[in-house]
C-alpha cells in the first residue's frame, strides 16, 4: 500500500473514531436526559402527594374545629343555664328613675345657616396700576371695579337676607318642636308620678303596671327566653299574682357534643342522657321562678308586696285534650320575709324553690305533667293585666320601656344585634342595632316616637344628624302614627327608613311577634285639638308660557266630585283640606293642603296644569321646561323639591304628578307625565268629571 493510501486510512479511522465519541456522548446526553426527566416526574409526583396530603390534613382540622366550635356553644349555653341565676342576681335591680325621662332637647343646630354670608372686601376690587392706566382708561377701570363691588355687594345683601330668614324660620320652627317635645316629656314624666303616687297609695292598676315594666326591662334574661305576663294585684293581701311564661323543654340542648369522624367524613353528634337532660330542664325552671322573685322584690323600693303567688306555665299542648292550653310547671308563694333570707347566687335552685319555699315543680317537665297553681290572676278581684298573651298589646298603652324593648326584639328577630339604650347620654337613640350583613350592613340607630299625631319632619331632620353624628350606615324612624310628605321627601335619597303605625304591627305579626294600634288610632283626619299642620305645594317653571295649576281629590282615578276639582273658579275643596294660593316669589303658582283633613275615602291627590286659552288660545307645552314642586311646611321652609316632567309640543294640559296614600297612612309623590292636546277640558274628563 502507498504511502497515500495508508493516509487516507488513517484519517478515515479517525472520523469513524469521532463519529463514535459523537454518538456515545448523545447517547449519554439522552439518557442523562430521561434520568432528568424521570426525577422530575418522581417529584412533581411526590409534591403532588405532599400537596394533597397536606390539603386532607387542613380540612381534617377545619372540620374537627368546626365540631370543636359546635361543642364549645353547646357548653356555654348550658353554662348559661347553669348560670341563670347567679348571673341574673348581678344585673342592676329595675328602679323608678328607668321610668323618668331626663328634660333635655337637642339643641338648635342651624347649620350653614348660622354663618353669615362673607361680604366683598373693597379692597379686593381696585382697578390695576400700571403705566398704561392714565386719564380716560384709568377712571373707566376704576368705574367698573366699583361697579363689580357693588353688584357682589347687592347679591351678598340678598343671600344675608335670604339666610337670616331661614335661620329665623328654621328658629321658630325648632322653637315649636322643643316646645312640644319637652311637654311630651315633662306629660309622660307627670304620668310617672302619677304611677309612682298609686304604687305607694296601693292601686292595684299602678302596682301591676310598674312591675310589669320591671320584669320587662330586666336584662338578667338571656337572648331565646319568653316573657308573656298575666297579673294581678291584690292591695288587702298586698299580692302580686303573676302568671309567667316559662321557657320550653328545647331550651337545653338535645346534643351534648360533637366529634369529627374522618374515615366517613362526618360529624356525630352525641345526644345529651335523657335523665341529665331532665335534670337541667327542671334546674332552669327552678332558677326561672326564683329569678322572677329576685327581680320583682328588688324592684320594690316603696315596700308594696309582701308576698308574690307566681305560677310559670308553657304554652303547649293539654296532654288531657290534646288542645292548645297553658300548662303549669311551677308554682310558689314567696313571702317576702323568707325570700329576703336567702343567697340566691349559692342556693340550689330546684331545692330552694321545693323545700325552702314550699312551692311546686313538675316531677316531669319534659312531659308536660303539669301542677297546681297556689292562686291565679283571675282569682284576685279586679281586672287582670296580660302583657305579651294571645291578646294583643296595644302599642298606645305600651310601657315605654316596654315598646323599645319590642323593637329592639324586633330588630333581634329580623336577624341582627339590637339593645336598647339607656335614657341618659343616648344621643337622641333609642335601640343601637348592627346588621351583619357583608354588603348592606352595619351600624343602624332606631329612634322610636310613640306618637298618635303625625310626625313632624324635624324629627326626621334631628334623626339624620344624629346618623351623622354617631357615624352610623343607616337610621330608622319607628312610630305608632303617620309621617306626611314632608318628612318623606326629605328621607328620599338618605340612609332613612320610615316605618309608620301600621306597617309596625304588619312587621311585628310578619316576625312573630304582636301589637295593635288601639281603637283610637288615627286612621281618618285629623281632629281639631289635633292642628295639623299644612304643606305648600309651590310651583315655578321656565318659559313664558301661561299656565293654571289645579288640583283634584281623587280615589284612584276618579274624583270624589266636581267640587273636589280645585282650579280658578273652585278655590277650594269642599272640607278646605286643599286651597289655591296666589304665587309667591319664586313660585309662579300655589296650593295649601292638609294632607290630615283629606276626606277620608281619598287616596290620591293629583295635580295637574294646563294653558290659560284667555291669555294665549295658541300656545302648547313646549315652553314648559325646568318644572319643579317646591314642598313647604307652615312656615314656608322648604322641605324639598319633586321633579316634573317638561311639556311637549302639540300638548296643552299635563299630568304633573300625584300624592298618593299608602297602606299605613303616609302620602308618597309620584310623577306623572300624560299629556293631553284637547286642554282641561280632555283631561278632567279622564277623571270622571261632565265637561258641559
């Protein structure tokens, strides 16, 4: 072989050679490769377990938690129980001074309108200086510099003027409200006295409504217990007899505790022994009746009773007549002298009720087995005095203490946290309230007016500043009577809730509870000794065009009568519940009404405008623009204002809106907005009204 050739060789093997390593390291970068990616997926693998394990672990806890949670309430209302009458001995005893309400009224707070309005400063208004001002050019600035001030000037005047009649109008205003306000207060004060003058002289009517008012305002009771009363007052025996309702045998809790089971990814409840269950029932009853006893001795300052007959009884089921009855559970007559001797925080509550009072308590409460009273309210001679029975309480007649306490459970029932609070230092709020809702919760102060007149709408205006003041989300206005348009109006837009008398008792059944509007209640016009106040209804416009403004008194959509169609030539309604007014500036035209002394089979009040054909026969609507309603009280403050809608071409009378009277009484605004091109005439014949 050549010398070439061997080269060549040479060089092939080397390639061959390379190509080899080339491979080999491939080969090993592969594998290296799929050793990578098999760790890879050995650990995403076991992060994925450790991830899952880790997630079984956490909702392991959150349910073994959660049954912890429920144990944990289910021990601490049986520690309530255990506890109601320790804990109930350390609530403050119930006094007269509960009763009082302190003499004091909000003071005036005008706001804005105690500012004057700034007046310009003259020196504000020199003309410039500089080199270019001279001879003609300077007087000219000069002149108009001064004729600027003096147009400030004369606008500033006016809103002074504007402001200090406000201010004196909003004065008077208050003044008549304080006024009012403090006679309520120093009337129902009086009453108290009157109270407290026939509890000290033996009145039986005195004595069962203070130490109703006691047992009602008593905060030892905790949150699920009722307090239905039936009682009378014996003033020879000095007795009070009480019937008081007890709680049920599903006060104390059928399940004992609660444990998590995680092979079957469960909760089990374990269910509370029966015979302890019992134990407890008849326990609570027993510290029930005692505590009763406690709040009604401690509340005796004047030295009344000398002794209480009290029988606790359930609403249920006779087990005899299998109709609904009251059943008896228990059953006392505590002398004074021999309650007085006890500690109740230390006693046993079941033995002290059987042994060291001699009184009754059912073997088997839990079975209904029921008792014999030692004696009943209607025992006694006299009426007996039920407060939350069957029978309806009536709101009017309500202890005040009592008719908060009713809201604020009626608040509780509605689902949020309610107490009322206490007379001194409330800031004008009767029950606080707190709504948990995430979204459209929060903090909500309710005032509380048991009114039979309507509300006034400074009460409204004093409940938003107090909104403001205590930083509250919303306020509601509760009352037994009516609100009138004005306080409406100025609710409309503001976190305010008006609830009048009658959709207060339809909440009231809607939550299981109860309350009526006495017979008296107001549901028709008010009396004379009542004076109600009436609105202005002010009407102003853009446009020249000429317009009369009527009104007509309807129920639906018809008129009571052609003389129900106030206008130019009927002034007034039949009763002068609504009366046209001459305009006043800014008002192009107005009307009085007192929406009390409407005739009472009339829903709505609708007011309307058409062309005046005398002064322009070709004019339409189109130059009816920028319309609103300014509502005024007596005084001529402005309540507020209710948007119209603008006339359109072609038309020439308009609907411009009706007052319309809801389910409780109040009247609402509702625009309108039908236009008719045939005139008044068209449109009162919509209503019922014989054009000739």
């Amino acid at each position: 072989m050549s010398r070439r050739s061997h080269g060549l060789m040479a060089v092939w093997a080397e390639a061959q050679r390379q190509q080899q390593r080339q491979q080999e390291a491939q080969r090993r970068a592969r594998a290296q490769q799929q050793r990578d990616q098999e760790r890879q997926a050995r650990d995403a693998e076991r992060a994925m377990a450790r991830m899952h394990r880790e997630r079984q672990a956490a909702y392991r806890q959150q349910r073994e938690a959660d049954a912890r949670r429920r144990t944990e309430e289910l021990d601490a209302r049986v520690a309530t129980l255990t506890g109601l009458l320790a804990d109930g001995c350390r609530a403050p005893a119930f006094s007269a001074a509960a009763l009082r309400r302190p003499e004091r009224i909000a003071e005036f707070a005008p706001g804005a309108l105690a500012a004057p309005v700034p007046m310009p400063d003259p020196a504000r208004y020199h003309a410039p200086t500089g080199g270019w001002h001279l001879g003609a050019r300077r007087d000219r600035a000069q002149e108009e510099a001064r004729a600027r001030y003096e147009q400030d000037w004369f606008t500033a005047q006016a809103a002074e003027s504007r402001r200090q009649a406000q201010l004196t109008a909003y004065r008077q205003q208050y003044d008549q409200w304080a006024a009012g306000a403090l006679a309520e207060i120093r009337q129902h004060n009086s009453g108290i006295e009157e109270l407290l003058a026939g509890l000290r002289d033996g009145h039986a009517d005195a004595a069962v409504e203070y130490f109703s008012a006691a047992l009602y305002s008593s905060t030892a009771w905790p949150e699920g217990f009722p307090r239905q009363i039936a009682a009378a007052y014996d003033p020879t025996a000095r007795q009070l007899v009480l019937d008081w309702e007890l709680p049920g045998y599903d006060i104390v809790p059928e399940t004992r505790s609660v444990r998590y089971m995680p092979t079957a990814d469960q909760e089990k409840e374990t269910t509370r022994p029966a015979a302890q269950r019992r134990a407890l029932y008849r326990d609570v009853l027993a510290q029930s009746m005692l505590l009763v006893l406690r709040d009604l001795f401690a509340a005796d300052g004047h030295g009344t009773l000398d002794s209480v007959a009290l029988n606790g009884f359930v609403d249920d089921v006779d087990p005899v007549t299998g109709r609904p009855a009251q059943v008896y559970l228990a059953t006392v007559m505590a002398p004074r002298s021999a309650f007085d001797s006890f500690r109740l925080e230390q006693v046993g509550a079941v033995e002290c009720l059987t042994e060291g009072l001699r009184g009754q308590l059912a073997a088997r409460p839990d079975q209904r087995t029921a008792v014999r009273p030692v004696r009943l309210p209607g025992d006694v001679g006299g009426g007996v005095v039920s407060h939350g029975t069957q029978s309806e309480p009536d709101l009017y007649e309500m202890d005040p203490i009592a008719f908060e306490n009713l809201i604020a459970e009626l608040f509780r029932a509605m689902g949020m946290q309610a107490v009322t609070t206490q007379r001194s230092g409330d800031g004008g709020v009767d029950v606080d309230a707190l709504d948990p809702d995430p979204i459209r919760g929060g903090k909500i102060v309710v005032q509380v007016k048991r009114y039979r007149n309507t509300v006034p709408p400074t009460a409204v205006r004093d409940l938003y500043g107090t909104v403001q003041s205590e930083g509250a989300n919303k306020g509601v206005l509760v009352t037994t009577s009516r609100f009138g348009p004005g306080a409406h109006t100025f609710a409309n837009g503001k976190p305010l809730s008006l609830i009048a008398g009658p959709e207060l008792v339809d909440l009231l059944g809607r939550y299981g509870l109860r309350g009526r509007l006495g017979a008296d209640a107001p549901s028709g016009p008010a009396t004379a000794d009542e004076a109600p106040d009436h609105n202005i209804l002010g009407m102003n416009w853009s446009g020249e065009v000429a317009l009369d403004v009527c009104a007509l008194v309807c129920k639906g959509t018809s008129v009571l009568s052609d003389e129900h169609f106030v206008f130019y030539n009927n002034p007034r309604s039949p009763d002068g519940s609504v009366r046209m007014l001459p305009g006043f500036a800014p008002d192009r035209a107005a009307m009085q009404v007192r929406f009390e002394e409407l005739p009472p089979d009339a829903d709505r009040l609708v007011l309307v405008a058409a062309i005046d054909p005398q002064v322009d026969p070709d004019a339409d609507l189109a130059g009816f623009t920028d319309a609103r309603i300014r509502l005024l009280d007596a005084s001529g403050e402005e309540l507020g204002s209710l948007e119209v809608s603008d006339g359109r071409r072609g038309e020439t009378a308009l609907v411009l809106g009706s007052f319309r009277q809801r389910a409780g009484g109040d009247w609402d605004f509702v625009i309108g907005g039908r236009g008719f091109p045939g005139g008044l005439e068209a449109l009162v014949q919509e209503y019922g009204i014989d054009v000739a």
